[in-house]
C-alpha cells in the first residue's frame, strides 16, 4: 500500500496537468463568520488557474432548516452542470488552509456518482507560499451535463442517527474538536447543547492533517486507533454541521474502509433537538 491516501494529489500533480481537457478544479474554502474571511472574494483576487468557485451555501437543500444540507441529486445535477462539470471529468477540489471544507465537497461528488475525484493536498495556502501559478482572472464556463448516481447509503438521517445511537450498530466518529466535543467550550451556533452523541468517539478533523496535508496511511490509522475507533466495524462521521466530518470519511476511505455514512445534518440537528441523548466529558 502506499504511504499516501489515493485520493488526495499533491501539487506537483495538478501543476502538471493545469489546462488540460477534463480537468475541473473547484474552489470549496469556506469560512465562520467570526473568522473574518470571504471566501468568494478570496477566490476573486487570486485562485489556481482555471479553477471554478464552488459556494458551500448555494449548494446546499433550499428547503432545509440545517445548514450546508445536501441538495437533491437533480438540483445538484443542474447546479454542477452549469458550472461545466461532468460526472466523468477529474475534480480536484481544494480549500485555503488545506483539509476543511474541500473533502466535503470530494465527498458530495462521490456521494452523486463521479468516479475520479480527489482533494489537493496541502490546499490553497501552501500552493500560494511556495510560488505556485495563481490568478484573478474569472475561468470561462461551457455548461455541461452531469449524470448523477446517488448512493442514499452514503448519507445518514436523524432516523438513522436515532437508531444507530440506540444500537450502537455503528461508530460514530466525530471531527468537532475535544473542547465542543466534551462540552466544555461552546458551539459556534446559537442554541446548541454541548457535548456529543452517547458512544461517540472524538476523531478531531486537524488530527487527520499536517499544515494543510494529509497524514499518511500509518499516521491516519494510528488516530483512529488512538481515538478508539475499530476500523473493522461499521462507521458514521459527524461534526458541527456536516462539513468537517468529511474530512474523517476521507481518511476512512485512504484506510479502504467502505461501510461509512456521514451524518449530514450533525451536531446543528441533533444538539439542536430538544429530546436526544447528550452526554459531556470524555468518550
């Protein structure tokens, strides 16, 4: 096996093979309000050449309550579309600081049916500090069409956290870090308990990468190990609000683990429900 996850590429890869014809790259950063950054005008002022920007709000379902929901396959479908994605294309998907909000997005595709997606890693930040082309200049669209195939396994509901909660039928691997996942600092969205799901274990997102890069296979599975996650077993990753909890299937998936799903509305659904078990403290 080799030392790095196959679904990340580094920047050398990707430098290569700018401007080629199937390639679409996607810039997925986003940010908390309270982090001061706009990840739009970001984008705007300077990004990998011919890379799209991919807004985590538009491309979220209309119709729920919860933030950055997955959209129907059909909405999802037309929205990539015309963007000029097909569902063959390589996508490669990157965030500023590198292993955040883009393995959500790597996710989202792979959920939807695309085949060859990865993230860059080291992200945005890194490829700029050492050099590397960027520009301001908007990359032309031809609209396209996606075919979705989505895998309803892949997403897990409330119903499903409900039952797997009382169960213990699977893992549950959470990416908020140790202080929200104890329930010693607070969430950053108004109305939220504190603490984590009975059974949780706390797989911290920033324990799964190095400034921006991707642990190795072996540091990838001595978290999990360290977190007291039995890769053996089946898995559901959560987080704050579906977003970072991407970045544990990602690693789940570096490792070959394919029995996982991803709680998408995490802990803004079920710390926000007034009637689910909550518990504080270690694990």
């Amino acid at each position: 096996m080799t030392d790095k996850s196959a679904y990340v590429v580094s920047p050398d890869w990707l430098q290569e093979r700018l401007g080629q014809p199937g390639l679409s790259i996607l810039d997925a950063s986003w940010y908390f309000p309270f982090q001061n950054r706009d990840a739009k005008a970001e984008y705007d002022a300077a990004h990998i050449p011919g890379a799209i920007f991919f807004d985590h709000e538009e491309m979220s379902d209309p119709g729920s309550p919860l933030p950055h929901t997955l959209p129907k396959p059909e909405v999802f479908a037309a929205a990539v579309s015309s963007m000029g994605i097909t569902s063959d294309d390589t996508i490669v998907v990157y965030d500023g600081p590198g292993m955040h909000t883009s393995p959500r997005v790597w996710w989202m595709f792979r959920t939807m049916g695309a085949k060859n997606v990865f993230v860059l890693d080291g992200g945005f930040e890194n490829w700029k500090n050492v050099g590397r082309p960027v520009t301001d200049t908007a990359t032309k669209i031809a609209p396209s069409a996606f075919m979705p195939k989505f895998d309803a396994g892949k997403v897990a509901s409330f119903s499903d956290m409900r039952t797997i909660v009382d169960s213990g039928s699977r893992q549950i691997a959470d990416a908020r870090s140790a202080g929200r996942f104890k329930g010693v600092d607070p969430e950053p969205r108004e109305g939220l308990r504190s603490g984590h799901m009975p059974g949780a274990r706390n797989v911290p997102s920033s324990s799964l990468a190095d400034n921006g890069y991707l642990k190795d296979i072996n540091g990838l599975r001595q978290v999990f190990d360290q977190a007291g996650v039995d890769l053996s077993r089946p898995i559901v990753t959560s987080c704050g609000s579906g977003i970072t909890a991407a970045v544990i299937t990602l690693a789940l998936e570096s490792l070959g683990h394919k029995d996982n799903m991803l709680y998408d509305g995490s802990w803004t659904e079920w710390g926000g429900a007034r009637d689910t078990p909550v518990v504080t403290g270690e694990a």
